[in-house]
C-alpha cells in the first residue's frame, strides 16, 4: 500500500478521535455494552463508534496491492 495512502488514513482517523463527538459516542456506546455483558465494552466501544463516524464521512478508498 502507499505510503501516503496510509498517512491519509491515519490523519482521517486522528481527526475523527480527538472529537467530542467520537469521545460522547464511544462513552455512550462503552456504558451500554457494559449493562448488557458485552465482552470488552470498552474495546468494542471504541471500535463501533471510530466504524461508525468513518462511515458517515467520505470512504477511504485502499488500493490492495
């Protein structure tokens, strides 16, 4: 993959977790899993709520080469 693809990627996903708006997600996300015995709450908090502000903005697109 090219180098400046992954810097892309990387910038994109830095942007959206130094929101307060990914910070109040994954916190809501986080407190819910927790009620409901999800394993790893806290990890799977984080991962839903990054896929999910990734998916409101524009793809990545990832050559795989």
């Amino acid at each position: 993959m090219q180098s400046d693809t992954w810097q892309q990627m990387v910038a994109k996903v830095s942007a959206i977790c130094v929101t307060g708006q990914f910070k109040r997600l994954q916190s809501e996300l986080e407190e819910l899993y927790r009620r409901a015995g999800v394993p790893q709450p806290a990890v799977q908090a984080y991962q839903d709520a990054l896929l999910s502000l990734l998916a409101e903005d524009e793809p990545i697109s990832i050559p795989l080469h």
